[in-house]
C-alpha cells in the first residue's frame, strides 16, 4: 500500500515539480522521516527528472501541433512560402530592369 502511494505520489510530484532542487527537497524530506532509503531517493530523483524531462517534451510537442493548426487555420504564411513570393518578387524585379 505504501509502494503503490509513493508511485503515485512520484507521479504526481513528476508532474508538479519542475526543478532538479524542488524535486532533491521533497525526497530528502522522505528520507529524514524514514519513508525512503538513500538509494530509493536516488532512484526516485532520477526518475522524476527523467519523467519531467519526457512530459515537458511532449507538452512541447501537443503546443507545436495545436500552434501549427491555428496558423493553418488563419491561413498565415509559412517562413518557406514568405522565401518563395520573396524570391519571384526578385526575379520580377530584376526582369523589368
């Protein structure tokens, strides 16, 4: 029961604390109480960075993904698009030179 409370609470924890500080607190409060073993600590930090690291990832993925539908859906230009009506402006100009 506490195992499956400590995962939980890990989860919990990788999802709410951001810094590698904030996280090293927590878990060192675990250990002073008891709760955890130096080594589990150890584990359970490295865990919880890895698991921020991979939900701040996929955040950044489902903001790119949402973003790019916006754009598409207001009709803006692409960078790629914006280069070529540059670049025929160019040769236009430069053939009525």
């Amino acid at each position: 029961m506490i195992d499956l409370f400590k995962k939980g609470l890990a989860f919990g924890l990788g999802l709410a604390i951001t810094s590698k500080e904030q996280i090293e607190q927590v878990v060192n409060e675990w250990v002073k109480k008891g709760e955890l073993s130096r080594e589990e600590s150890r584990q359970m930090i490295q865990q919880l960075m890895q698991r921020g690291e991979e939900e701040k990832n996929e955040l950044k993925r489902l903001l790119r993904e949402q973003l790019k539908s916006l754009l598409e859906e207001l009709d803006v230009a692409t960078k790629d698009e914006i280069r070529r009506l540059e670049q025929r402006i160019e040769q236009l100009e430069k053939r009525d030179e």
